[in-house]
C-alpha cells in the first residue's frame, strides 16, 4: 500500500527553528510537496522537491533524499502566525498525490 | 501567483435541499479539478478529479449520483450536492491545477456546508 508518514503534532518557541519531517512508501515517485492549513481555511502551496537536495525560499526549506523516502520542511525564525497545519503530498508513479494526515505546529511564545 | 476562487464560502440550510458550490480558477487555465472533503481534525480526502469537457472520475465510496461534478470550461467546475443530509456537513475545498501533471494543485478557500 501507499503510505506517508509525519508527526501528529509538533511544539516550538517563537524565533526558534523548528523541523518537520515526513517518509513516505509510495508506488513510484514523481515530486514531493508540502502546504500550509491554517485551522478552518484550504491548504496553500509552499514547495515542490523532485529531485534530492534542498531547496530554500525564505524562512522556509525543503529537503529531500529520494533513496531513504524522506523528506523535511525547515521553518527558521518562528512566528507566531506560523501555528498551523502542514501538510506531505506525493506524487505517485500515476500522478495521484497522496496525501499524508498533518502535522499540527503549535508556536508558543 | 494562481488564484482559485470558491463559491459559497459557507452554506447553511435545511435537508433535503440541493446544493451547488463553484471553484473558478481566475488567471490560469485548470485542465484539472479536484474536488476534496474534509472533517474537522482531519485529513483531506479525494472525492472526485475531474478534466475539462469529460466525465469526473470519482474515488472508491463517493456516490456521483449524490455529488455531481461538471466541468464545462478550464475555468470552471461545480460541485452540486443533491439531497443533502446532516452527514453530508462538512468543508468541501476544489483545487486547480495547469497541464503538467507536476504542477502544484491550487486551492480554493473552502465550502462550509451545514444541514440542518
């Protein structure tokens, strides 16, 4: 079966940074993304990895290892309207992104 | 960047009743529709995908006769949910996405639906 994995839920201190990790098993692979879902609204895109390495678009990065099924989101000095959902997608073999369940970021002061 | 646009944003209303919900992609053409559901607490699951001008293809236990999707043009695509009950309440987000099956999905900002 398809499987993603990631944490249910995470706690950080405001200006820290805070990583967020995610595996997956999936039947092929073409592209991994990560999204943000503040509580009650519809998740928005944040990054797209396809090939190994990371990638780094302001406080936020991206990484990922193909051969171990891995994949992290790095999020750099913490705000508080950080605090939110985030959200593993990957994109099988037929191009049907499975999605994983969420990680719920708390930030506290 | 891609906006996607959905309409209402929240629908309260009685059983029985039909209802539809539109997602409209504003600056880019949507060659694909998707159509989600999600409970609170929740992950977001697959209802139905749906291509311009062809039938949606629906996920395993998601009646089509109960959510009916068209998707006349690469703009646009509705959700109608006929004969909604109380199990029926729940956020039901689209996403769009371009041609290119690599391309990020692109969301819209969600439909609560309460049945009374």
């Amino acid at each position: 079966g398809q499987n993603i994995d990631q944490p249910t839920e995470m706690t950080a201190t405001e200006g820290a940074i805070v990583q967020i990790n995610c595996t997956y098993q999936t039947s092929g692979f073409n592209g991994l993304f990560w999204y943000q879902q503040h509580a009650g609204e519809a998740p928005t895109f944040l990054s797209y990895n396809v090939l190994d390495g990371l990638e780094e678009k302001g406080r936020f990065s991206s990484f990922l290892s193909r051969s171990k099924g891995y994949s992290y989101l790095l999020l750099k000095e913490l705000q508080m309207k950080d605090s939110a959902s985030y959200l593993c997608a990957v994109l099988d073999s037929n191009y049907q992104l499975i999605w994983g369940a969420g990680t719920k970021l708390i930030i506290k002061p | 960047g891609a906006v996607v646009s959905q309409h209402p944003s929240r629908v309260i209303c009685k059983s029985g009743t039909s209802v539809k919900i539109e997602c409209r992609s504003l600056d880019f053409q949507a060659t694909t529709m998707f159509w989600y559901r999600q409970f609170p607490k929740q992950s977001l699951m697959l209802m139905a995908t749906s291509n311009e001008g062809s039938k949606a293809t629906y996920e395993q236990g998601v009646e089509k006769d109960k959510f009916l999707i068209n998707h006349a043009s690469l703009t646009l695509s509705t959700l109608t949910v006929t004969s909604a009950h109380p199990e029926d309440s729940s956020f039901y987000i689209c996403s769009a996405r371009g041609d290119r099956e690599n391309q990020p999905q692109h969301f819209g900002d969600g439909t609560r639906l309460s049945i009374l």
